[in-house]
C-alpha cells in the first residue's frame, strides 16, 4: 500500500530496472545486515504494486546499491528508495 501512496497516480511499469537503496541513520551503529536483508520485502511491493515485472537478476534486476550515511539528528533519518528504469529515463522515488 505504500507503494501505491507515493505513486499518487503515476505507474511507472519497468521491465529492466536498477535498485538504489539508502539508510540515512543516526545514533548507535548502522545494522547493514539488517538494511540488506530488510530490501527483500520492499522490492517485492514493486511487484505488487506493478511497477516492475520481476526482481530476479535473470535479465530483470540489472544493478543494485545498498548504501548508508550518518545524518546529525534523529529527525533526518530515513530510507531512501529509488528505482530506475534502464529501458526508459523514468525514476520512482520513495
């Protein structure tokens, strides 16, 4: 459903696509085990949402970045999702 939300209408569809991940944290140290096994569920809500085809690497998923950075207050931190189709200029923020 959250997915659905930030579209706010736009229904990008992707058939080749690169994921782009990023924690923005604050206080004790980042978990990057728990980022990356956490991006599992997220992609899939691309599926459901019909964003993209398939998250396999067989063709569909052709890059994908997990990244992190330190922000100052616990109010800046977020995640930071983005995926880009590689056979169109369309980017879906969320």
């Amino acid at each position: 459903m959250l997915i659905l939300e930030a579209l706010r209408g736009n229904r990008p569809h992707f058939k080749t696509f690169r994921a782009s991940i990023t924690q923005y944290w604050c206080g004790k140290p980042l978990d990057a085990e728990a980022l990356a096994s956490g991006t599992g569920p997220l992609i899939d809500a691309f599926m459901d949402a019909d964003v993209i085809d398939d998250d396999s690497p067989n063709g569909y998923l052709e890059d994908y970045q997990l990244s992190w950075e330190r922000v100052p207050k616990m109010a800046d931190r977020k995640i930071v999702v983005i995926v880009s189709g590689i056979d169109t200029r369309n980017k879906l923020q969320i």
